[in-house]
C-alpha cells in the first residue's frame, strides 16, 4: 500500500467508527422517544415499559465477554457486519411490538444483541489498536459520534412519530440503518497490527508491567476499580436520560421541544467527548473523568429543579451540563484498559469491563421507572444518580495506573 493511503487508513477508521457509533448510539438512545409513544398506545407502567432498556443493556453487559472473544479470533469488522444486519433488522420489527414480551425481545435481546456487535467492544479495540499515541483524544473523537446520533436520531425519531407514526418510524430507521451501516463497514474498516507496548497519557504515571493473562487481570485490584467505575457511570446517567423526556413532558413542555432539548444533549455530548478525551491525555484520566461526572450531577440537578422552577432555562441548562458529560468516561475506561491489559487479550478483557456497564445500564432504567411508579415523581432516583457521580470518580481514581514497582493488587 503507498505511503499515503497508509497515513489516510486509520483515519478512514475513525471515521467509519464515527459514523457507525453515531447511527447505533442513536438508535439506542432514541428509546426515550418512543416511551412516550408506547406509554400512550399500551397504557402500560413506566416501570415494565422501562424494563425494556434495562434488558437492552443486561443483554448487552452479558454478551460483551464473547463479542470480546469474537473481536479477538475474527476481527472487528466481521463482528460488525454481522452487527449492523441484526441491528436494521430488528428496528424494522420493532413496527411488529404488540405487546410487553415482544417489546423485550426486540428491543432488549435482538436490538441489543446487533447493538453490541458494533459498538463499544469492537470499535474501542479496533482505535485502541490504530492508535499507541493520544490514544485517549482519537477515542474521544471516535465515540463522539455517538453524541451526534443522538442529537440527530431523538427529534428525526420524534419527527417521524408525529407524521407517521411509531410503527412507520421504526420501519425506516431500521431499513437506513441497513442502507448506510453495512456497506460502510465493508469498506471502512480495516485491522490495525496488535499494539503491545501501553500508550501512556501525558499526565499519567508509568504502569507497572501489565499482565496479558485473562486470569492474571481479573486477580488484580485495578482490573475491579475500572469494572465499578464502569457499573457506576450507566447508574449515574440512565435512569435520568431514560424518563428525561417523559419527565419534562410531565411538566408541561411540549413533546416536539423537548425531543429538541434531548438532541441539543446530544450535541453537547459530542463536544464533551472530544474534550475530555483531551483532557484525558493532558490532566490525567481520573481527573478528566471526574470533571465529567461533576457536569453529569450538575445537569441532573438542573433537571429535577423543574419540580421547583418549570422554565425552559432548567431544561438548556440541563441539555448543556449533562450533555458535555454525557459519554464522556466511556473513551477514558476504553484508553485506561488498553493502557493497564494491552496485547492479543484486550477484546475479551475490554468484554468483561463492559458487563459492569450492562448491569448498571439494566438496573438504573427500571429503577427510575419503579420510583416514579411508586412515588409519582422521580426525585429519588435521580439524587441516586447524583450519588453515583461520586462513587464513580472514586472508583477512577482507584484504578488510576501506579507507577512503575507498584504492585497492581
């Protein structure tokens, strides 16, 4: 290959990395707006139709260890060929839903299944392996587009929803993701040599010698740190993205704006990625993340102060605090990981990192279903989150990388 489509390669990945993450992540996070839609039409609890998010992401934390293998013995882009065919293809029978079993089905077993296939697992080894430098900013700028598939997908989705439909909606979401994702896959994604040698941010300190045994990994303390630091980030953020929709239409707002607001998030998210994937290469992971979870708490806040003061000023500001947190630890685990367990293992090490975040993911969206449904309101679940954000930044911290000589139980 010449020179120069060498230097061009691994930018074509990110590139398609960006655009694959954009239209997965945005299907996924387009949930929000359909919850209205099936609340209205089934009439069923906010706590079993939430449900179905949080098996989305049980499904996803459980099927991460083998996608791991599966990225590690054939390849990220076969793994996510096969991924983006399960994913149109089960939006498309998302139209079918009729009833809260087939609900979960599709949208939290076949839709997660296709969902996990092409994202965090498979596109976080394929850049860890492009990248040995700034493997934290490259990370950054790849998952942003996850932020802009939100910002895009919640008010097309809202859009389509008012004019045609629910049903009609998932129909052409899912056939465009067909259209779009499987041939850009086929020619966008291409390997990377394994790197061996950890990429070192510039604020962090030497690791000691990481072990590339699966078992030797699991036995050390750094390895539980990252894992609880994952559990805790979908804790701190999906049981208020999930009802933040729901929850701002509760208190008068019209759905049309709200969906607006839920994109704007989106938008920020984006730049909230970049940044501290940035700041991730400069300040220090930990650091980066914790000023991440302090945005993510602040714009928790913003949000439940509508119970207090329901003006569209709380809403921006949610939008823009949430937003630039929203996303943004999930680059940083990937970069740290990568950093403690490089080599030939990562994927199914990276596999099991990423069942923390589905536990989290399937807990917290139900958890804020049932408090509402108990309570009428859902002050409780998101001060919870809140306290996640805490939790979480400690756990960061734990698993910041020692230096050299240190031992790493």
């Amino acid at each position: 290959m010449p020179t120069s489509s060498r230097s061009r390669r691994p930018w074509l990945v990110v590139g398609t990395v960006w655009v694959t993450l954009a239209i997965a992540s945005g299907l996924y996070f387009s949930f929000p707006v359909f919850f209205v839609a099936l609340l209205e039409e089934f009439g069923w609890s906010r706590g079993a139709t939430a449900a179905a998010f949080s098996i989305s992401s049980v499904v996803q934390g459980a099927l991460s260890p083998m996608i791991g293998i599966l990225v590690d013995r054939l390849g990220p882009r076969r793994v996510m060929l096969g991924g983006a065919c399960l994913l149109g293809a089960a939006c498309v029978l998302s139209s079918r839903i009729g009833s809260l079993w087939s609900l979960y089905l599709i949208v939290g077993v076949l839709a997660a299944t296709g969902l996990c296939a092409v994202s965090w697992v498979p596109s976080g080894t394929l850049i860890a392996r492009w990248f040995t430098e700034r493997r934290s900013s490259m990370l950054g700028l790849a998952f942003s587009g996850m932020g802009a598939g939100v910002l895009v997908m919640g008010p097309l989705a809202q859009w389509l929803i008012t004019g045609h439909g629910w049903r009609a909606a998932y129909v052409v979401l899912g056939v465009g993701t067909l259209v779009v994702l499987v041939p850009l896959i086929w020619f966008g994604v291409r390997e990377a040599p394994i790197v061996t040698a950890p990429a070192r941010a510039a604020a962090e300190p030497t690791p000691a010698p990481a072990r590339r045994d699966v078992g030797d990994a699991l036995r050390t303390g750094t390895f539980w740190a990252l894992f609880f630091a994952y559990l805790c980030t979908p804790l701190a953020v999906f049981s208020v993205v999930t009802h933040s929709v729901a929850f701002a239409v509760d208190h008068g707002f019209p759905r049309l704006f709200v969906a607006g607001i839920f994109g704007l998030t989106g938008l920020l998210s984006v730049a909230g990625r970049i940044l501290f994937g940035m700041a991730a290469d400069r300040i220090g992971r930990a650091a980066s993340a914790t000023i991440s979870y302090g945005c993510t708490a602040a714009g928790t806040l913003c949000l439940l102060g509508l119970e207090i003061w329901p003006h569209a000023a709380a809403l921006y500001a949610y939008a823009l605090l949430f937003g630039l947190g929203f996303g943004a630890r999930g680059p940083i685990i990937t970069a740290m990981a990568s950093q403690l367990f490089p080599g030939r293992r990562f994927g199914v090490l990276y596999g099991i990192l990423s069942v923390g975040n589905g536990i989290g993911g399937g807990v917290a969206p139900w958890f804020g279903g049932v408090v509402h449904d108990l309570t009428g309101s859902y002050r409780v679940a998101f001060l919870i989150a809140v306290g996640f954000c805490v939790l979480g930044s400690v756990c960061f911290w734990l698993a910041r990388p020692r230096a050299r000589g240190s031992a790493m139980h």
